[in-house]
C-alpha cells in the first residue's frame, strides 16, 4: 500500500490541534469508510482464514477509519474477528469529542458498551450531542461519557465509579503525558486487548518516559509520553505482549497473554514496519522505567 510524501509528512509530525483535524481528514481519505455490513463480511472472512490456518493479514494490513483518528477501526476490528468478544465493555481515556475515537466503531456499529473519558467538557458535550441525535438504538443505549482530568490518583475510583470493573474487552489511552503512569497504576480492569500511543521520537531501544506529573498539560513543543520500549516492559510486567502497531507507528496495540498466540504472533521492535521511523528526539528530563 503507497503512500504519498504529503501523507507521509503529515503522520511524522508531532501533534498540534491543526495538525489533528489534518491527519483525521487525510487518514478517512485515504483509508476510507467501510460500513456495517461490509465489516461484518471482512469479519467472517478473517475468522475463515483462521479456521483454515491460513495464511493472516499483519496488523498494519487491517488498517481502516470509520471514526478512528488513523487506522485503528480496522485494526481492533481484526483483532476482536479472531480472538472474539467476552461483553463488549470498552473503556477510553482521552477519548476526545467521543465521535472520533478508537471506540466509535464499536459502539455504532457493533453494539459495544463503553466508558469514554475526557478532560474538555467541550469534547465530551458535543459526544451527547451526537449520541443524543441518534434515532436508533443508540439514542437509548449511549455510551458513559464522563469529563474528568484523569491523574493516577483518581482513575481506578473513576473507572469503578461508573459501572466498570473486571474483564472488559478493550482499552485505549492516548493522554499525551503521564500515558505510562496511568497504565500502569489501572488495576480496576482486566482488558483483554489494550492500544495505546507510544512518542516514536523517544527511539526504539530505550525504556524510559516522561516524569508524572499530574498537571501536565500537552503543547506538543516538548517530548511526552514514554517510549514504546516502556510499554513493552511494562506490557510484560502486566501480562500482555505486543502483537503491532499501525503501519508508521505512533499507536501500538497489546494482547493479554494466552489469547490469540496461535494468530497474532508476538512481534518485537525490531520487526515492525514503523521500525525506520523511529528517531532519537530530544527527550530532556525523562526518567527510565
């Protein structure tokens, strides 16, 4: 699948609100909307190919957007088609206007209940507005939305609080700062796939990442997050392995240990094809892990 330079250029650069509204316009142009009953028949068709031991897409080939920033829709969509669902319980930290989300697609079209926290009462009023507007299923069966600026302090109560708890299926974080603190503090839930976003310019053989900070505010002019060397050492330590990531990086997506091993094969670092994207940044201050 070739890419443009612009296309390129535009998912390398570091995050600012412009940038954002860029990338999500130009990755749905470029991955394209795939509805219901088309994913339900990209579905069937993967579970065929497991059944048959044939030959399974890579991660970074399942790509797609329905409303997922990149293409995590069609990425999560192949995982949840191979491992299959327990209740499809999701829970979203920075889940942003609660429209364009990893989680979206799961819950419009595949009947999902989920929690989607964010810090904006903005992002979080404009996802009622839309859930409010449904003139389906949805308008009476929403998903929790909740404004909360998420610390490790109070996200397991937040998360209890509003009816979550145990095995769910999915996680997605994506705060953009204290990432790695707060993944490693939730022990409320048990998720049995996790994606989350790792800073492609913190290299990709040091463990390390930004110091906590619980009033940390992003302005993507300095180094955030933590590497994604971090979040396979603590994916390990938490019981999960990296099974990949999106083609150019930036999101990668975890497996809890004994789901799956027979399909998603455990892919390390130096495997990926976002491998050559990765770049020594300046990441003054950053503590190892």
């Amino acid at each position: 699948m070739t890419r443009s330079p612009i296309f390129r250029a535009i998912l390398g650069n570091q995050k600012n609100k412009l940038q954002e509204k860029k990338k999500a316009a130009l990755a749905k142009m470029h991955f394209g909307r795939i509805d219901k009953a088309t994913q339900i028949l990209l579905s069937l068709r993967y579970q065929e190919l497991a059944r048959q031991k044939a030959a399974l897409p890579t991660i970074e080939d399942t790509e797609f957007s329905g409303f997922s920033q990149n293409g995590e829709d069609g990425v999560l969509h192949y995982l949840f088609s191979v491992l299959g669902t327990t209740n499809k319980k999701a829970v979203e930290i920075c889940a942003g206007d609660c429209i364009e989300n990893n989680t979206t697609n799961l819950i419009v079209h595949h009947g999902w209940n989920a929690l989607l926290c964010d810090g904006d009462e903005e992002n979080i009023k404009t996802g009622k507005a839309f859930y409010g507007s449904r003139r389906d299923g949805l308008f009476f069966n929403s998903p929790r939305m909740v404004q909360s600026w998420i610390t490790r302090e109070n996200v397991n109560d937040l998360i209890l609080s509003n009816g979550f708890s145990g095995e769910i299926d999915l996680f997605s974080l994506d705060i953009d700062g204290n990432d790695y603190w707060i993944w490693k503090t939730i022990d409320c839930i048990q998720p049995r796939v996790i994606v989350l976003e790792f800073n492609m310019c913190a290299g990709a053989e040091r463990a390390w990442a930004m110091p906590y900070d619980p009033n940390y505010v992003a302005d993507w002019k300095s180094a955030y997050g933590a590497s994604l060397p971090a979040f396979v050492k603590l994916g390990r330590e938490k019981g999960y392995r990296l099974v990949g990531t999106l083609g150019y990086g930036i999101n990668a997506f975890f497996v809890r240990e004994g789901l799956g091993e027979d399909v998603l094969p455990t892919r390390a670092i130096h495997e990926l094809p976002c491998y050559n994207k990765f770049y020594a940044g300046s990441c003054s201050g950053w503590v190892d892990v």
